[in-house]
C-alpha cells in the first residue's frame, strides 16, 4: 500500500475512534454510569493493554521519580481532569457540541507554549485563536450546536476539556524525561490517568459497576479504542510527522457530528457550519503558523 494512503486511512481510522469514544461515554451515563466511573473503567482498561503491548516489545514505561511526575501530572490533567469536565457536560449537552470544541486543544497548546517560551505567538497565531474564539462562541448559540440556551453553563464546563489537553501538552513537553520511548511514555501516562482518575473517582462517589452486561462489553469496547488510538497516534507521530498528524482534529470533529446523528439523533442548526467553519480556519491559520 502506498505510504500516502496508508497515512490517510490511519488519519481516518483515529479520527473515527477519538470521535467516538465521548459518545460511547454518553451512551454509558444514559444507563446511570457516573463520569469519572466511566472514566476509570476505561482507563484502567486501556492501561493494562498498552503495557500488554509494552511488556511483548519489551519496553516497559521506567518509574523513577522524574518519570512518576510526568506520567501523574500528564494523568492526572490530561485524562482525570479532562474526563470530569467532558463527561459531566455529556450528561446534558449534545455530544456534536463537544466535537466543535475538542480540536481547541492544538490552538490552546500552541498559545500555551507561546506563554512559556517554548514557541513564538505570531500575528498568524493570534489571528487563528481569534477566529477558533468566535467560532466556539457561535457553536453556542440558538440555531447551531447548542439546542437549549439553558444548556449554556454544560457546554461552557465541557470547554475546559480542550484547555486540560492544553496543559497536558504543555506539561509532556515541559516535563519529558530524555531516552523514554513513545510507546512507554503513553502505556505510563495511562497508568498516571488511571491511578488518578480511580481517586477522584473515589473521592466524588462515582465509582461503580456497570448497570448491565451490555453497558460493560461498552466499556471494555472504549478502553481498547482508546488503546489503539494511543498506539495509532504515536505510530503516525514517527511515520508521518506532528503537523501531519495535527490534522485529525479535523476528523475528530465531523466523526463526532456523525456519532451525535447517528447514536443520538443530534440535528445541529445551520449556524453549525459557519461556526466549524471559523474553527477550521483558526486551526488552519496555527497549523500554517508553526509549519513555517
């Protein structure tokens, strides 16, 4: 197979797979899943794959104390945090919403780094967030994403989940401990999520078992995809290159429009397509900006 099309069906494959597992989590809490219950079974079960996968190649995740600080600061924001924020919004607001705002996440990390002094914020950057600024603001409004202005505070707590990405990006980078390989980095990262996501979950109550045996096979479902996801991600990352795989926001997005149409008989308004319009344009602005 050619490595463009192998690279573009890969694109597609984790575009499908991050698109769908929020709404697999929605689909979880409709039969009285809490959040971070949801979060933590799949957690723990897309931990336990990758270090499967660590443990066959032989590269099982070091855990000194630099690296105990990478995995549970990354864990903890990244995937705890992230997860309480995007999954209580779920429980009410449309999961095609949350698709609209997840690919902030790159712009958010690239204003971040500027922030820290890691990349430069050009007048092309500002100009993208500007543009990703008003689209999320128009996704929020009567006629697009948003059905019910009296879901407005939901959406806007599911809007701190691109920001928690954000600084998990931001702390990856910042905290990164020289000779670790991408595929342990992920299965430890993994574990740090899990190990904190199991004490907030234990701390709010949410912890239970699953309602029934399908809602079960639905977790044990989105803890292998997020596995394979991680594993497809960093794959792309050394074939194809960040920007390239930057590009999966976009995917991301209209695969998680589709999952809210399809599982969820979402109906987003004709402002929807402007707004993802302004959201593209911003994101391709900074995808522009930092390939110069």
């Amino acid at each position: 197979m050619p490595q463009r099309l192998s690279i573009a069906l890969a694109l597609l494959a984790l575009g499908a797979s991050w698109g769908l597992t929020p709404a697999m989590a929605k689909l979880a809490m409709a039969q009285g899943m809490m959040p971070l219950g949801v979060a933590t079974i799949a957690a723990v079960i897309s931990a336990v794959v990758l270090l499967g996968v660590c443990a066959r190649r032989r590269d099982m995740p070091r855990w000194s104390r630099p690296h105990l600080v990478h995995y549970v600061s990354g864990g903890f924001i990244g995937l705890a945090c992230a997860n309480l924020f995007a999954f209580t919004g779920l429980m009410r607001a449309p999961a095609g919403l949350f698709a609209l705002l997840v690919p902030l996440s790159g712009l958010l990390s690239t204003l971040f780094f500027a922030l820290a002094g890691i990349e430069r914020a050009t007048p092309r950057i500002l100009l993208g967030a500007a543009l990703c600024v008003a689209g999320v603001a128009l996704a929020m409004a009567p006629g697009a994403a948003l059905p019910d202005p009296a879901l407005l505070p939901w959406a806007a707590l599911m809007v701190l989940t691109p920001v928690c990405y954000a600084l998990s990006n931001l702390l990856s980078v910042k905290l990164a401990v020289p000779g670790s390989t991408p595929l342990a980095q992920a299965a430890g990262t993994l574990v740090g999520a899990a190990g904190s996501v199991l004490v907030m979950a234990l701390l709010l109550g949410h912890l239970g078992p699953p309602p029934s045996l399908g809602i079960a096979l639905l977790l044990l479902a989105q803890g292998v995809i997020t596995a394979a996801a991680y594993l497809l991600y960093f794959r792309l990352l050394v074939s194809a290159g960040g920007m390239v795989t930057s590009q999966v926001s976009y995917l991301i997005t209209l695969a998680g429009l589709a999952y809210g149409f399809l599982l969820f008989g979402e109906v987003p308004g004709w402002l929807t397509l402007p707004a993802a319009a302004l959201i593209f344009s911003g994101l391709a602005l900074v995808t522009l900006a930092r390939a110069r």
